[in-house]
C-alpha cells in the first residue's frame, strides 16, 4: 500500500497535460484537413506613424507553413512575422510540448488555455498561449511569442468555413516598436510618399492588422511560383 501513494498523488498532476496533448491533437487532426487554400479579402492596418489605406488583398497557404499575402497593384505591409505566423502554419510545427494553462472566457465562451511550447531549438517561435473553444473545436485567441519579432496577438471570428477551421476575421495586434518596413514600402503607397519617422512615443503604441476573408478555395492545389 504504502509503495502506491506516490502514483495516486501524481496521476491528478499529470492528467491536465495529457488532456492538453489530447485536445492540440485534435485540433491539428482538424486543420490538417486543409492542405492548401486560396482566399479574397480585405486588409486594414491601423499603425499609427503610417497612412495605409484599406485594401483587397489575396492570400495563399500551403501546408506546412508556405503563407503569402498580395494586395492588388502592390505589396502588402505587414508586420514581419505576425500575420504570416496563421495559425494552420501554427498547428503544423513538429514535436511540442502542450500544458494546460486553466480556463478564460472571452465573448461569453469559456474557453480552455493551452500553451505550446515547440521542442526545435532553431523555431522561430518561442512559445504560443491558444485559447480554444473546445466544444467547436476553434482556436478564438492564440498569442505567439517569437525570437525575433516580438509578441503577436490574433483573435479570430469564424463563420462558413469554421468546419476547416478557416476564420472569416483575424484581427492581429503587436507592439509598433516591433514593426520592421519593408524596404519596398513606398509601392504600398498610392501618391509615393515615405512614411515620416516615427516618434518613440509613436514607436511604443500598439498597432493593428485586420484582415476579413470574403472567399475560400479550399484544396485545388498551388503551385510553388506563386508563392515567389
């Protein structure tokens, strides 16, 4: 008897991280459903140094973690590393370790919390904090820490293809002090004109991406020139 209280104290601790292991597994059987997808939509960036205005934009993805972003006539402008982190490349990364993390309600859903830490000391990320809808089986809220571009917050809406776990919405916010221009960022600009140089104050803000999807082609397949 006495060689069996060890077990019985320990087994309450490490059923939360089972059942942490369990519910990515099942959310990763999920989106892996979705190889590749092409979707329409509109991007707004709300930074607040910058004058950008509203724009269609198409989006492509590819598993594992192929992403692009083109806006219509131009290059989009986004923060490195933040939108581009979606969360189908997300689910995709190799060996992690999940830990519950407890419960949050966010819109009147409770939602369970789970952090995910990659076992690849070369991943760019570092550690990522979902918060799932266990019942829908949706990530609502997912906050990412990467090694070099900052900490990056994505809320997603999902609507017609919350099967596939595609949202209609994600709204990304990060620190501006972490926002690196592209060098080609004036061909974001319809009159030419540089943005002026940020303030510190400016600097230390939050900034903003949104992007709503309008349309999904799920699975036909993109080839690897488009993603050049």
């Amino acid at each position: 008897m006495t060689r069996m209280l060890p077990l019985l104290f320990l087994s309450p601790l490490l059923s939360p991280a089972q059942d942490a292991a369990t519910l990515v597994k099942r959310l990763r059987a999920k989106m892996d459903v979705v190889n590749d997808y092409r979707a329409t939509g509109t991007l707004k960036t709300d930074v607040s140094f910058l004058r950008i205005p509203v724009s269609r934009v198409n989006v492509l993805y590819r598993k594992p973690d192929r992403f692009r972003i083109r806006k219509d006539g131009g290059i989009s402008l986004l923060p490195k590393g933040g939108v581009s982190i979606n969360l189908n490349a997300m689910m995709a990364l190799g060996d992690v370790t999940a830990v519950d993390a407890g419960v949050s309600v966010l819109g009147g859903k409770t939602l369970r919390i789970v952090k995910m830490l990659p076992s690849s000391e070369t991943s760019d990320i570092i550690l990522s904090t979902l918060f799932i809808d266990e019942k829908e089986l949706l990530v609502r809220k997912a906050v990412t820490t990467t090694r070099g571009n900052g900490t990056y917050e994505m809320q997603m809406d999902y609507g017609r293809q919350a099967g596939y776990g595609l949202p209609d919405k994600v709204v990304v916010s990060f620190d501006t002090r972490d926002y690196k221009l592209p060098k080609a960022i004036t061909f974001e600009y319809e009159t030419g004109e540089k943005p002026a140089n940020p303030t510190k104050e400016a600097k230390d803000r939050k900034g903003r991406v949104e992007i709503v999807y309008q349309s999904y082609v799920i699975n036909k397949g993109i080839p690897d020139a488009e993603f050049k």
